[in-house]
C-alpha cells in the first residue's frame, strides 16, 4: 500500500480492540505497537523511505467519522479489491478518461465508528490516448 491521506495520522477511538481487528484483520496493515491505550500499524514507506504509520488512541471522545483515502498501486489493487469485496467493500469504476493516467478505480469500505476508507487507484490500461491540443502547420511555397 502506498499511501493513506489523513489530516493527522491519528484517530481517537472508542473500541480500540474493534478498530485495531480491523487494520489488522481487514486492512491486512503490520502492527507495529500495541498497549491497552493504543496501536500503531504501518501503512508503509514513502519515496525517501521513511515509514508512514497510522496511530489509534483509546478515547471516551472518539474522532469524528471521518473519509480516508489508501493509495494503491494498480499491481496491488485486483488482490486489495478482492480481499476487502469478501469484508462488504463497493467497487466503482470510471469507464474511461479523456485524458490519459485518470480511469480511476475506487473502492468504498465501511470502517469501524462510521468512518469510511476508499481505496484508490488508476487502471492505465482503460485511460484514454492522449490527444493533440492543437496542430501546427506550415505553409510552403
């Protein structure tokens, strides 16, 4: 997995065990801590290679729901889609693209506490050719 976009990197929550099954189970992300008041997992590593984490805190005030978006590859997406289809997930597809790198591929899961997650990725092979703005021509005598 590539990247997940959040505002912060944390949630609070109210079931931390609830939350944490479901990184591990569903989302199939490395725990890398846990304690009784929360867990870290590793969504991976960016172009530098540092690790990106995602952290859950036990709260009686949990996060509001909130709409994460996972980035992935489109080499990982048909294995990504398939496993989170058999856990309840909705595929949408775009049916092609004017223009080339946007037949996007979004994948709606329900989280646990009501947020959602979209898994997203971009299908190369259904983008459009591109196009030529304009054409030049040259008169010759």
């Amino acid at each position: 997995m590539q990247r997940l976009s959040l505002d912060r990197a944390v949630l609070q929550v109210h079931d931390l065990d609830a939350m944490a099954r479901f990184c591990s189970e569903v989302l199939v992300l490395p725990l890398l801590l846990r304690t009784t008041t929360g867990a870290t997992f590793e969504l991976g590593t960016d172009e530098d290679g540092h690790t990106q984490v995602m952290m859950l805190l036990a709260a009686d005030q949990p996060s509001p729901p909130r709409r994460m978006t996972l980035e992935v590859s489109d080499a990982e997406f048909p294995a990504t889609c398939e496993h989170l289809r058999r856990h309840g997930a909705t595929l949408f597809e775009s049916e092609g693209s004017s223009a080339p790198g946007c037949a996007w591929r979004v994948l709606h899961c329900q989280m646990p506490e009501g947020h959602h997650l979209q898994v997203i990725s971009i299908d190369p092979r259904r983008c459009a050719p591109p196009t030529p703005r304009f054409a030049i021509s040259q008169d010759h005598d």
